[in-house]
C-alpha cells in the first residue's frame, strides 16, 4: 500500500503542475459548451414532429386519417403511452394523438404544439384534449455529456498513455523495475491517479456549467457519478493497455489518435446515431463512450433508474477488468520486447 500511495501522490503533484495541461481541462469544455449554446440556441427544425399513439397500427394504414395526410409534418409511431407523454413534456414531439381513444396531448408552453393541435382540430373536432407541461430539452442539454465525456476520453487517453511512453523512454520505468513495485501496483496507482483527477474536474465542470445554462435533468445525480466513475476506468484502463509495451511517442500518440477519434464520431458525443445504418450503431458499441453517454443521457433526459442503465454499467465494468488485466499482463518495463 505504501509503493500505491507514493507513485499515486507522485502523479497527482506531476499533474498539478502542469498548469497549461490543468487549465485546458477547464477551458476547454466551458468554451465549447457556451459556443452551443449560442449556435445552436434556435429551434433550428423546419417541421412540426407529431406522435401517433396506435397499437393497431394496421388499422390505422387501411383507414389513414386526414390529419396525416397533411404535407410538412413528421409523424413518429410510438407504442407506450408513458414515454410517448414525456416526449411532449420535453418538447421533442409538438403532439401526441391516440386516435383510438379519440384523445391527444399537447404541452400548454409550447408554442408549435399549439399550431398543430390547430390544425389537429379542424380535421378532428371531436378529440378530446389532454395538458402537460414541461420544460423543453435544448440542444445545449443533449451535447452536454458528450462534451464533458469527450473531454474526459482525452485526459484519460492521453493523459496516461502517453505519459507512460514517456516514463519508458526517459529511463522512469525502468528505475521503478529495480524496487520492489509490481507492474499492477504501478498501474492501479495511475488508473486511481487519473480517475481522481478526471472526476474531479468533470465534477467541478458540471457543478459550475449547469449553475450557468441549469441543464435539463430528471435522474440521479448519484447514478450520474457511477456512470463517470465506471466510464472513466474503461477508458483509463484502454489507454494503458495501448501504452503497455511500447516506447515510441509517435507510436502510440498515432495509436491513441486511432482510437480515439472513431470513438469521438461514433460514440454519440454530437449527433445521435438513431436513424444511421445497424452496422454502424453495433460497431459503435464497442467503444466504452458509446455506454457512458447512452447512459448518462438517459439518466438526464429520460429520469431512468440504476436498474434501466444496468446492462451499461456491466460493459464499462467488464471493459475495466479486461482492459485493465491485458495491460497489467502485457505491461513491459523497458519497452524492448515486442
């Protein structure tokens, strides 16, 4: 436990001062966040997006409603009542219309919600109305954990692998070999240095960007740290393995990069990947941001409980292990093998 605590406090002193590397951590996330929250403070969609509320959607196509037939909306089906109500709660869907039960829902502060239940009216007078209200989801509220999460993909990444190259080349590693250190001890206290740091600095991050922008959220904010904390281990673990035999800097900074970017574009950190081809939402699932941010978005948006983001948490934990096991197995002090 002694070797642990000093090579863990050692790297937390390294890290605390490199203050350009520090204070990116900061500026980095806080920058982006408020240049979307500028672009991208508009509606931005053309079109009303209804919901239809059928569970006997055959009929429903033999006897098309005219209401449907209405150029310039969106229809989307939705089977489960619950959800579908939340959407209109949300702003994502501008109406929700059961036309089996002659019943809709509009939310009273949406203002396209409003027109379309105009229009719903003088094709069907004799729908009954239902309420909600709710606060609308921006766009701010859904990039936001990509954001944070990509900012975290890259302290971990980098942040660790590299340095680890780095302590290989100047001879660190192999002064280390020669006490009685054992390469898992070694790499738990960098995995344990980092995710301090990470979940810190996300954690400070969030705190104070949601005192500004006072993002949307309905969860835990209990199960919202798990999910940084198994999220963060996964990919800390995937960076030492990358960095566990070589002693190249140009190597493995082509490696992290590699790795790295396929997850920034594929994981959902932007743009969702509903719609896009199934090969490339399976591919997608392969990178631990991929788990991290489905989880984490519906803890915020969807208020879903630790039992309905169970099977992300096993993958991120299952991800660590390996990860972590391969590395520590693979791990060479000099670099020279392999």
């Amino acid at each position: 436990m002694q070797k642990f605590i000093a090579i863990f406090k050692a790297r937390n002193i390294e890290f605390l001062r490199d203050r350009a590397t520090l204070s990116w951590n900061f500026i980095f996330p806080v920058l982006l966040l408020v240049g979307f929250s500028f672009v991208f403070s508009g509606d931005g969609k053309a079109l009303y997006k209804v919901g239809i509320l059928d569970t006997q959607a055959t009929e429903l196509k033999k006897e098309p409603s005219s209401f449907i037939q209405l150029e310039h909306l969106e229809f989307v089906n939705y089977q489960q009542a619950k959800k579908a109500i939340l959407k209109v709660d949300q702003h994502k869907i501008d109406l929700l219309v059961d036309f089996s039960q002659q019943q809709y829902w509009v939310n009273s502060t949406s203002s396209k919600g409003y027109i379309v239940e105009q229009l719903l009216l003088a094709k069907h007078p004799e729908m009954q109305r239902s309420q909600t209200t709710g606060k609308p989801i921006r766009y701010i509220d859904w990039v936001m954990p990509g954001i944070l999460g990509m900012n975290m993909m890259f302290s971990c990444l980098f942040g660790v692998g590299y340095v680890i190259v780095r302590y290989r080349k100047n001879g660190v590693l192999k002064r280390f070999q020669a006490t009685p250190l054992s390469a898992f001890e070694f790499l738990a206290a960098q995995i344990a240095s980092r995710l301090l740091i990470v979940v810190t600095v996300t954690s400070l991050l969030f705190i104070g960007c949601n005192f500004l922008f006072d993002f949307y959220i309905l969860g835990s904010l209990l199960n919202l740290f798990i999910v940084a904390i198994l999220g963060a281990s996964s990919m800390i673990a995937l960076s030492l393995l990358i960095a566990s035999r070589s002693n190249s800097e140009e190597f493995t900074g082509g490696m992290l990069n590699f790795i790295s970017w396929p997850m920034m574009f594929l994981s959902g950190v932007w743009f969702s990947l509903e719609g896009s081809p199934a090969f490339v939402q399976g591919f997608a699932q392969i990178f631990p941001l991929t788990h991290m941010l489905s989880a984490a978005r519906a803890i915020m948006t969807d208020g879903a409980s630790f039992s309905d983001i169970a099977d992300h948490l096993i993958i991120l934990s299952l991800m660590s292990v390996v990860f972590l096991a391969a590395g520590s197995w693979l791990f060479n002090w000099n670099g020279e093998k392999g």
